[in-house]
C-alpha cells in the first residue's frame, strides 16, 4: 500500500500501525494486512534495553530498517527518524535518504519541523508528522494538551505540517477532543497512540500488545495477549526437560 492509496481511506475506514523492529514480527504483521510498519525508535526501550529513546542512532534504525524491509511486501514501511538526526534541513536529507535506501518509503521527524517535512517532501520523500507527547525530548511522559493555550499550539502545529504535504500526523497522548478537533481539520491521516478513538487510524507498540512487559502499562495500551507469560511457561519446561533428561528423546534425535 502507497502513500496515495493510505490518505484515500480517510473517512472511509481506519488505518491500521503497529510497530516491528525485526523480519519475523514485519512478515506476520505484513501477512496479516496492517496498514503501515513503523520501525519506531521504541527500539531503544523494548529491544535495546535504554530507559528512553534518546541514545537510539542512525545506526540502529537503519539496521532495523532492513531488517523489516525484509520481512514486509505489502504494508507500507514508516521509519522513525532518530533524535539529532534532523537538527538542520540537510541533516534531514542526509539521514531521510539513508532510511529510504534501508528500506523505508516514509519518515517520521518529531515535532513541528516545517523545514525539514518541506524539503524531504520536495525530494519526494512522504513524511509523517508528530505532534502531542514527543518522547525524544519530553522531561516527563503525560498528556500534552490539557491546557487551553498547549492544546492551541499542538492544533496550530499539525495544521503547520499538514500545510507541508504530510500524509499522516501521529498524535501522541492528547485530550480525545482535541484529537478529533485536529482529524477533522487537516487532510492527512491523523493516527492515534493515547488520542481516543476519533483519529483516522490507530498505532500500538507491538511489544505492548502483545505483552511482552510486565511493568506498568500506560492507560493507552490494550494488550491482546500475554506472550510473556507464555514465554515464560515454555522456558520453563524446556529448562524442566533437559534437567530431567527428557529432552532431547528419540523423536528429536537422529539416527
């Protein structure tokens, strides 16, 4: 799915994200018909072990990049661009370009960047905005928006972006109101994480739905599963049979 193909489904149904970092969870996220793959900078928590997103590089998430580029055939691949790599115009272009080559056909800069989303845009590179909590550089992790005068400016920041030829708009932790205030404003997809349900479209990390965390869990995330807990119980036997002797047996030796 292209970019053209996405923004045509506003109003006409929502749009699926979720987030992947590696081939094996991009082929079963492709394979099952979600809309966009976002290798998300989350990387530096849920794989990279970092207590923010703040230490991930360029480095990483080209890697990452590739990785699930290798994976996804159909969905359309959105990579994150890293925090310092889209400090200047040029180094947006520099860096935009090496996820493209990586694998991506979008990016995502963080915050009202309307420099950087008119160039990458110019050059042809579809770009999705950021607006509402912005994690790399957030002191404290909370709603955005609350406030009349914050609520005005994240507004005015996504009209700012999508007057700059973005496709779609993350909005990131905000009031449902204001949420629904900006979708029904600007032409890009508006896609929801902690936004309520009147965004065109809603993105998850996948390690959160599918729990694989046991700490606390933010009142946005819903977990559709409990693999951690599932993990846990077949390392557990795995461990039990080899103790015991019981693993490998005959059916899984060779003769």
């Amino acid at each position: 799915m292209d970019v053209g193909e996405l923004r045509r489904l506003k109003d006409f149904r929502k749009v699926t994200v979720l987030t992947a970092y590696d081939y094996q969870t991009a082929k079963i996220l492709d394979s099952a018909g979600v809309d966009i793959i976002l290798v998300g900078d989350s990387l530096g928590m849920v794989v990279l072990g970092y207590e923010d997103t703040k230490r991930v590089t360029m480095h990483d998430m080209v890697r990452h990049t590739e990785a699930v580029a290798r994976g996804a055939s159909s969905a359309l691949i959105v990579s994150d661009m890293p925090i310092n790599s889209y400090d200047s115009v040029e180094d947006a272009m520099v860096n935009a370009g090496k996820l493209v080559e990586a694998g991506a056909e979008a990016v995502k800069p963080e915050g009202n960047v309307p420099g950087v989303v008119e160039a990458l845009v110019e050059t042809g590179i579809p770009v999705m905005g950021h607006v509402g909590l912005l994690p790399q550089t957030a002191e404290e992790y909370k709603v955005k928006g609350k406030k009349q005068s914050e609520a005005d400016r994240i507004h005015s920041d996504a009209l700012e972006l999508d007057s700059k030829g973005v496709f779609s708009i993350v909005l990131e932790c905000i009031p449902r109101k204001l949420a629904r205030r900006i979708t029904e404003a600007v032409g890009a997809l508006t896609i929801g994480i902690g936004a309520g349900v009147h965004c065109d479209g809603q993105v998850l990390v996948i390690n959160d739905m599918l729990g694989m965390e046991g700490s606390h869990k933010p009142r946005h995330v819903k977990r559709y599963a409990n693999l951690e807990a599932s993990i846990r119980e077949a390392v557990d036997s795995f461990i039990e049979e080899v103790v015991e002797g019981k693993f490998p047996d005959k059916e899984h030796s060779f003769r």
